[in-house]
C-alpha cells in the first residue's frame, strides 16, 4: 500500500481541507482506475463517493460540535468496513498516528519505531532499504482518518438516539394501554429489545423490569405472557428483579406456558427460568424446583424432534434445577426425575444429540444414578449399558467420566448379570484405553476398578480374549 498527499494552495489563499489531493496507489483500487497506477482524488468527494468508505456524510469541514478523541473512536467503532488505507500495514489496525517513510509507505508510529528498535533498516511492506530512516508525520491522513471515525461515529451516536427515544415512547404507551393495544406495544417493544442494545438498556433504566414484571400473575394471558418473558429474557436482570420474579404466581404462569405456550415461548420460558435458578440466593423450596409438571414440560420440550432447538435449554435449566438444589431437596428432585420416566427418556435421546446436550443429559442421569431408584430405573433400559460404552473416549473428559459413573452405579447392582453384558458389548476394551490414555487420573482409577469389577466373571484367558487385546499389549 502506498499514500502520498499534495497540498495544492489557490490564489495564495490559506490551504483549506478541502483544496488537499490524496494519491493513493493501492491494488485494491485497481478496478477503478483502470489498470493505472494511481488516482488523484479530492478528499471531501472520496469520503463521499465510497472510495474510502465513508458513503455520503460529512467530509472535512463538516463542522462537528464534540471533538473526539481518535483512539476512543477507533475502540468504539470496531467497524468491518474501514478503508484499507487507514490500516498499518504492520498490525492491521487503524492508524492514529499516521507517520510515512522515505519510500512513501504509511504506518503507524509506534509499530514502525518498533520495527527500527529490532534493527531492521527497510520498508516492512516493499523490504526496500531505507536511504533516510526519518519519519514524516502524515497530518492528511491523520484528518482524513479523524474525519471519518468522527462521521461514523455520529452516526452510531444518533441512531442510539433514535433507539432510545424510540424505547422510551413505546414503554410510555405501554403503561398507558390496554387489552389488543397493550399486545401490540409488547410486539413492538420485544422487537427493538432484540435488535438494539441500546434499548435493553433504556428498558432497565427507565424503570421497565418492575413494570413488566407485574404484568406476570395468576390471571395474565398467555398473550400477555409469551410477550413479557420474550422481552425479560434478553434483560439484565438484577438481584431484586429476579427476586420479585420467583414468587409463585409468575412461577406458575411461566411453568403453565412452558406446557402449552409456543415453542419460541416455551424457550424462552425455560431460559428465564435458568437466569433466576443461577441466581446465588435463590431459594430452592420455591415452586419452580418442586413442580413435577415444570418437569414434565422440560423432558416434553427435549423430545420434541419437529423443534429440536428446545433440547439444549430444556436440559441446561434440567441439570441447574438438580445443581441447585439443597441436600435435603436434592434427593427429592431426583426422585421426581426418576418417577415422571425421564430415565429411560434420555436414554433412548442420548445417540441423536450433539456433544453439549449429551453432555448435559448424561450429568443428569448421573445425578439419579446415586439412588437405588435411579439404578433400577438405568438397569431396566436396555439400552443404557451400550449407549454408554459407545460413549466412552468419543466426545468429551466430562461425558466419559458421567459415562463410567453410570456403568459402575448399573455393574455394582448385579456384577454377575450387567458386567457380563458390558464385556460383550466391548467395554473391557475401552477401558484399556481409558487407562492408557492422558485423561485425569481419577478417571483413570474409575476406568481401573470397573475393569477389576468385569474381570470377577471370567478366567484370564478368556478376559484377554474378551478385551480383544494385541500380543505386545498382552
């Protein structure tokens, strides 16, 4: 890349912005130049015409009120399309400081300065050697860069504005209306909440979070409610906020909606629900941990195969519900996993999801698999003991170390009957692996005693050949 600026002056008159010309000898602009080598451009029109990139707004001389700072523009606008000519060359990073070598390369100074510490003594971009290692400060550039940062910057700066205003009127007309209208302003306010930044948090500022929450209770509509909770979901809710929405009336709509609502609703309902569980001082005697019809929603939700976008979120605030719990309410949640049949459910779901999900699913049925229940619920599936030797070293640490806690909890019930049907299905051969591979130790011992425990049915010859073992590794 290379920039050269001439200052032409007019009638002996002061230079003006406007009377700069920028030669620019880029291959990027080599489809409008026709296969020249150069251009001579007017700076006002080449910020207007797109050259640069800035596509019809102010060019020099715009007469901005706020003067801003260079670099805080540049960290604000992380922008994709800033003309290549404001780039250094050396760190790919605009320019603020904008300095150009003998060889009429432009860079930025510090990046070139450090480039001359390390004793290198050429032109980064042509590696030409320098016949004048001075730098010549590029004040054209440096304008021109400061002039479009500060457009773009206004820009973003207005539309802000626009939003915000925009925010504030809509949740005026929202407190104000009723019935259908009342629908409308929540479609209206869901809408820019989900686009703009900015108008989530003209929401919490103006008070929205208390407001919308009160719209939640024991005779809401589920018009109303879908539209509330789709909007709560994307706000920063703060302690009090999350507090105020975890009493048993709005716990109870959103748990009857995640039942019959829609599937964006019934998300929505469940991601909510995961922001208030996460929430240090939650209280797990609170109905949402104790509502046998919250999970029977959620599993509803996880096997839903026409909306499979549901499972993830469904076993997400499934696993927090069994992590948040309290030990004296733990046992009682798994017990009610266990009794609505979510055990042989995830079972049968555990080949067809992806690694975060199986993940997820498989810490859950771990979690039951402490109780007696939870054993005799993952023995009577058919399919639990080879799902979970497939499983073994072929997605995650995490789903091989739930995995083995599983086979264990099943082999320990009845060793003779379960170990046997693990070696058939070629667990002794995976845990081999397990032990010779560079996983945690703890699993390694987990692998090792399992091992042991399947070893008890079977002479030493015949476990050899059941672990299908090579001659060296014998």
């Amino acid at each position: 890349m290379s920039v050269a600026f001439t200052a032409v002056k007019q009638n002996n008159s002061p230079k003006s912005l406007l009377d700069v010309e920028v030669f620019v000898e880029m291959p990027a602009f080599s489809s409008m130049i026709n296969g020249a080598e150069g251009q001579v451009l007017d700076l006002d029109s080449a910020v207007k015409d797109g050259v640069l990139g800035g596509g019809g707004g102010v060019g020099f001389g715009g007469g901005f009120s706020e003067k801003l700072d260079l670099k805080k523009m540049i960290e604000v606008l992380d922008s994709p399309e800033i003309p290549s000519v404001f780039i250094c060359p050396i760190s790919l990073s605009p320019m603020e400081d904008p300095v150009t070598l003998c060889t009429g390369q432009t860079y930025e100074r510090s990046n070139i300065m450090k480039w001359f510490s390390l004793g290198h003594f050429t032109c980064p971009t042509t590696m030409q050697e320098l016949w004048d290692d001075s730098v010549t400060p590029n004040d054209t550039l440096h304008r021109l860069i400061h002039s479009w940062f500060s457009q773009k910057y206004f820009q973003k700066k207005k539309r802000s504005e626009d939003v915000q205003g925009l925010t504030s009127e809509i949740l005026d007309t929202l407190k104000k209306s009723k019935g259908q209208a009342r629908i409308q302003s929540l479609k209206e306010l869901r809408r820019v909440v989900a686009a703009h930044g900015i108008a989530r948090k003209t929401v919490v500022e103006k008070g929205g979070v208390s407001f919308l929450s009160s719209l939640l209770g024991p005779y809401t509509s589920h018009a109303i409610g879908s539209e509330v909770i789709s909007i709560l979901v994307h706000l920063n809710l703060d302690s009090s906020s999350k507090s105020n929405l975890t009493q048993p009336a709005r716990i109870s709509l959103m748990v009857d909606m995640l039942n019959e609502g829609s599937i964006e609703t019934r998300i929505n309902c469940t991601q909510l629900l995961k922001l208030l569980i996460v929430e240090d001082d939650f209280n797990p005697q609170v109905e949402i941990v104790s509502s046998p019809s919250l999970l029977v929603a959620l599993m509803r939700l996880v096997r839903d195969k026409r909306h499979s976008s549901g499972n993830l979120p469904a076993l997400s605030l499934l696993k927090s519900i069994c992590s948040s719990s309290s030990s004296r309410s733990h046992k009682q949640i798994q017990l009610m996993i266990i009794t609505i049949g979510a055990v042989p459910q995830l079972i049968e779901l555990l080949p067809g999801l992806n690694s975060e999900s199986l993940e997820l699913a498989l810490f859950i049925l771990d979690s039951v698999s402490n109780l007696k229940e939870g054993k005799l619920a993952l023995s009577d599936c058919s399919n639990t003991i080879p799902n979970m030797v497939r499983i073994l070293m072929r997605v995650s640490e995490n789903c091989t170390k739930y995995a083995l806690s599983i086979l264990w909890a099943v082999c320990e019930l009845s060793p003779q009957e379960y170990s046997l049907i693990a070696v058939d299905v070629g667990l002794a051969a995976k845990l081999l692996l397990v032990i010779q591979s560079g996983c945690n130790p703890s699993i390694k011992q987990q692998s090792a005693d399992l091992l042991k425990l399947c070893s008890l049915n079977y002479t030493d010859s015949i476990f050899i050949s059941k672990c299908k073992l090579t001659r060296t590794i014998q």
